[in-house]
C-alpha cells in the first residue's frame, strides 16, 4: 500500500533541498540578534536561575534530585586523608 504514496511522494517532493541552517549563518539569520558577550548576559541571570532552581528544589522531587546530584558530584567524597 506504500507504493502509490511513494511513487506520489517522488513526484511532488519540494525542488530545493532541505538544510539546517543554524550553525551556518544563512539568510534566515540575518537579523537574528547575537549576544555580544554571553558571559555577562549568563551573570546578569544569575539572580532569575536561581531563584527557579530554588523554587524547583523545594517544590519538585526531580528538582530536588537534580540539586543533590549536582551538589554530591561538585564535592565527592569530601576531605580524604592519604597515607
């Protein structure tokens, strides 16, 4: 039953061909904005991150996961004494 959709499919399929053109810059990027330093913008919401990652933590059990995963892998095992 897929051959006469196939054969339809063939016949009128789109001239141009299909691309992403994210990465590439092309003409639908042109007046896309640009961050012109995306380490301050990242600062600049650091106060709005926060408080969604704190309302996340208290009010959702995956949220809460998330912080206690991330917190237990930023310290490890904590202070170990070597012989």
């Amino acid at each position: 039953m897929s051959f006469p959709f196939n054969l339809l499919g063939r016949v009128f399929r789109p001239v141009h061909k299909r691309q992403i053109e994210a990465g590439g810059g092309g003409r639908r990027w042109e007046g896309a904005a640009m961050l012109p330093a995306p380490s301050q913008s990242t600062l600049a919401a650091r106060g709005a991150a926060k408080a969604r990652a704190s309302a996340a933590y208290m009010n959702t059990p995956q949220g809460n996961r998330i912080v206690e995963a991330w917190g237990a892998a930023l310290v490890g095992k904590g202070w170990q004494a070597r012989p």
